[in-house]
C-alpha cells in the first residue's frame, strides 16, 4: 500500500528555530491510526533555502530546546 498524503492527518506541530536549522516536533495519526511523534530537520543554506535533513545527532541546546515541545507533543497523544 502506497502512502496517501490525504490520510495523514496532523493532530500537533511546533518547530524549534536555531541559526541555520528548524526542528519539528509532530504528532501524526495515519489513516485514524495510533498518534506517533515525529521529528523533522531543515537546514537552511546561506541563499535562505530550507532543505530536509535527518534529525540524527542533535546538539545539548537542541536537546534542551525541543524536549519541552516534546513534552507538550505527548499532551497530544
């Protein structure tokens, strides 16, 4: 089965802002599915583009920033 767009549906989003990077914390429900939490990366370059990253390795002041957001995710769940 292929992954409809139309099925996903968004229950909770906030992002952290750093200097050249976005992370977003999520909660998605697919197809009226169990809640997950999702975290997403977008680095931005020096022309102002964003591009999508893994999250991979994060910093201590990403870690620090983004586990309250996490916090208020599981509020969603």
């Amino acid at each position: 089965m292929a992954f409809d767009q139309s099925l996903d549906k968004e229950i909770f989003a906030e992002t952290a802002e750093f200097e050249r990077t976005k992370i977003k914390v999520g909660v998605y429900s697919y197809n009226e599915g169990e809640k997950k939490l999702q975290l997403t990366r977008e680095n931005v370059n020096a022309a102002g583009e964003s591009n999508f990253a893994k999250v991979g390795r994060m910093t201590k002041q990403e870690v620090e920033t983004v586990l309250p957001l996490i916090q208020k995710a599981l509020e969603h769940m």
